[in-house]
C-alpha cells in the first residue's frame, strides 16, 4: 500500500477536497458515519465505504456520457453490422445455447432503450472499459443515497456548494427510463411491477430487491419482490401475489436460462410479452450487445471498416485490445500473431475472461499466476468463450488514512451509469458508484475483493 505524507498533486476537485479537509482538521473516520448508519445501505455495502467520494472534472461527465452513449448503439448494432440482422446468429457468435438463443429470439425488434453500467478504469490516457453492463438488473442503484448520506458531514457539504457541484440520482433515472418503456399503459394510479429474479438467486438476493421495491415506493411505484416462479397468468393477465401487473421488471439474466425447462418457467411472462398485456424491463435480448465477446467485435481491427471515423475515434479512446481465443487473431498494433504465443509472452499484461458471466467470475489476471497455470488456462480457453483483454494499469486516487496519518493509493473501477436521453434528456450520463482497493496488483476490484464503495460528484453546469 503506497501511501504520502502530504497530498499528492493531481486532478484540481480530488486534490482541493483533500486540502479542505486538511484545513478543517477533520477526522476522515467519521467522513462516512451516516452512510454507515443508514440501514438501507447496509443492505448491500455493510458499512464499507470510502472516506470520501470521487470527483468528475468540469466537462469529464459529458465527455463520458457521449462516449458511452456512442458504445451502446455500436453495441447494439453488432447484429446489423456483422450478421446480416441475425440477431440469432449473432447470439450463437457469442456463445449463447439452444435455449437462450430461443429465448432472445423472441425479443421485439427496433432500438433497445438505454440503461447501462460501465465498468471504467481510469487509466493515464483516460477512461477505459472493461465492460458494458446493459440489462435492468444492475448493482449500484442506491448511489445517491451513498450522496445524500455523505452530504450530512458539513465538510463535505461545504465543499460540494462551494465548488458548485451535483450528483445524479441514478434510481430516479432508472425509474424514469421504466416508465418510458411503460409509455401511456398506467395513467391516474401507481404502477404495479414484480422485480422478478430466477429461483435460485433470489435466495440471497431478495433483502436487496427489498431495498428497490422501498425507493420504487417514494416514486409512486407498488413493486413486488418475487422470483418468476410465483409469476401467474389469471385471465389473461399476468399476477404476482395477487396483484395484477403492469411490468416485470427483470433481475433474472438470460445466463440462468439453461434448459428447456427453464424456458418453460419462463413462459407466461414471455407469452404475456407476446400478446402486448405487460411489458418486460429490460427486454431478453439486452444481455447479449454486453457480452464481452460483443467488446471483442468492437475492438477486432478486421471489422475497423465497418466504421466512421468518429467511432473507430472513440473506439480507439474507450475500449482496451480484446480478442477472442482464437489460434490467429492480431495484436494491439494490428500485426498477426499467433495468439497462444502472444499471450504467453505478454501474460502480466493480459486478463482471461469468460465472454458470459458477471461480477468478476472466472476471470484470470495474467500477472496474478504463474506461467504454468496461465499456459494451461490459455490450452482450456481456445475456440472456447473466452476473450484476451490487454491489462488496464488504474491511475491511482490520493484518500486520506483513516485510523492514520497522510494519503493513501485507492485503485478504482468506475461504474458509471449511461441512461437514454429520449427516456430521461440530458447527455446519457446518469450517476456513477465506485469501488475502490489499496492492492496496486487487484486483478477485479470488487465487493468480493474487499473493495470499498464510494460516491461520485461533477461540476453542476454539466449535467
């Protein structure tokens, strides 16, 4: 852990927050008291919070949400750019099986509404991502509450209206972008909506759909925590505890689809899709333009011509080398390679990653095994569902020390929010969670790396 006696320099807001601190000679251990206090976050993050938030320079959040935006649709427009509008065939690319190439068949063509978590490091040249999370069920929607409990310290409230500084409440973005997809269904009364997961996830996951059906409630929103299992179709309509429903409101993830019975549970809500009497946020086929296999075809420079100049630009700005594991493939300069040789001569710079799971899952960092294993991961991964993705070095962030004294190295993936300016205006960005870890070397900063969370504040003239 590096740390600094005095404030290193560094980005104006990050660096004047820590000096205003200094100033006030306040104690960074009881920066985060109220977060820690609030029993809504404890739910999710236990208490483990960053001393302070994170800063977004003065024209960083538009710069980002135009580039994330931009992402998404090229995302999005894989199937048309690649495969002939075979959303089924782009799928089967993307390692999708039977059932859940069915599945996703059945979404309803035209634009998917925005909703997206990025996962950003930010490196010395600027952002990068390493995904693209675009589904409805995405972690980090309580953020502004992080905000709003953090604003209770004076110090940092002093600071946030001096400096004239904003944050976004991301739930409120995401329950506007819902009833943009709702349209003119619900006028003159609340909304009912099941936040539906799989069986098996909502075991654990339920106290946190607790959470959401609370903020769903102070906007006028009846949500009901359930699995699709309890899902019911009642003369025509679909049912969840006895309430009848205008939206499900989906957290169960195509990857859970894995069988025919599985789609067969899946059925009444996808027949009542079908027949226009609920609507399902966000649709089925959601998942796949996040798929990192989806990021590889973005960043394959055989298909650089499929391109703009203004996209290969924020290609080239935004997205990391990523491959999939093939024998040929070339490397970041362009040039053939044999792959298998490549990655073998460049492993502390590479990460292996399984194109369809989440949360860091099965993701091996080169520089955090030795050769033999990575010879044997890289044997296992070939023409399988797996992509390379050139190593992300993170800039590090000053923190003060709690418990100590000076400043601290804090290593941070952002997780920026992206949400459609037709559903909710402004510039697509739409608020950012972060997490954070003193382990230089952290091959997925997480939750389950024992990563700590934090907020995130912008200039109030950007958004």
């Amino acid at each position: 852990m590096a740390t600094h006696a005095t404030a290193p320099a560094g980005r104006d807001l990050a660096v004047g927050y820590l000096e205003h601190l200094d100033r006030l000679g306040v104690d960074p251990a009881g920066l985060t008291a109220h977060a820690v206090d609030s029993a809504r976050l404890a739910v999710a993050y236990r208490g483990r919070f960053l001393p302070c938030p994170v800063f977004l320079e003065p024209g960083e959040s538009a710069r980002l949400g135009a580039d994330l935006l931009l992402t998404h649709q090229l995302l999005t427009e894989l199937p048309q750019r690649l495969f002939d509008g075979d959303r089924a065939a782009f799928g089967r690319a993307l390692g999708l099986t039977g059932p859940q190439v069915d599945l996703v068949r059945r979404a309803p063509t035209g634009p998917l509404t925005v909703l997206a978590r990025s996962d950003l490091y930010r490196a010395a040249d600027g952002f990068k991502l390493l995904e693209l999370n675009i589904t409805s069920a995405l972690g980090g929607f309580e953020n502004a509450d992080i905000n709003r409990a953090m604003l209770r310290h004076p110090a940092l409230a002093g600071y946030v209206a001096r400096r004239g500084l904003a944050y976004h409440d991301t739930f409120r973005t995401i329950v506007e972008t819902m009833r943009y997809d709702l349209g003119d269904r619900v006028s003159g009364r609340r909304p009912v909506i099941a936040l539906a997961d799989w069986p098996e996830s909502y075991r654990s996951y339920a106290p946190r759909l607790g959470v959401m059906a609370g903020l769903f409630d102070e906007f006028d929103v009846d949500a009901v925590p359930c699995h699709v299992g309890e899902i019911e179709e009642k003369d025509g309509r679909l049912t969840v505890h006895g309430r009848v429903l205008d939206l499900v409101y989906r957290f169960f993830l195509v990857e859970e689809i894995r069988t025919p019975q599985d789609l067969a549970l899946l059925e009444p809500v996808m027949s009542a899709v079908s027949r226009g009497t609920v609507v399902l946020f966000s649709r089925v086929d959601a998942e796949m333009y996040g798929n990192k296999g989806a990021l590889a075809m973005l960043s394959d420079d055989r298909h650089a011509h499929l391109f703009t100049d203004r996209e290969r630009a924020c290609l080239r700005r935004l997205l990391p080398w990523t491959r999939y594991v093939r024998e040929r493939t070339t490397d970041p300069g362009g040039t053939p390679v044999d792959l298998v040789g490549y990655a073998t001569a460049h492993r502390e710079d590479l990460v292996l990653k399984p194109v369809n799971l989440h949360g860091g899952a099965g993701i091996v960092p080169g520089w955090r095994v030795g050769a033999a294993e990575w010879a044997a991961r890289l044997a296992e991964a070939v023409d399988g569902p797996w992509v390379l993705q050139q190593r992300v070095r993170p800039v590090p962030e000053p923190f003060p020390v709690v418990g100590g004294d000076g400043y601290q190295d804090v290593y941070l993936n952002w997780g920026a929010f992206v949400a459609d300016p037709r559903a909710v205006g402004g510039d697509g960005y739409a608020g950012c969670i972060v997490r954070g870890t003193v382990d230089a070397q952290v091959g997925v900063v997480s939750m389950g790396s024992g990563a700590l969370v934090g907020c995130c504040f912008h200039p109030g003239h950007d958004g």
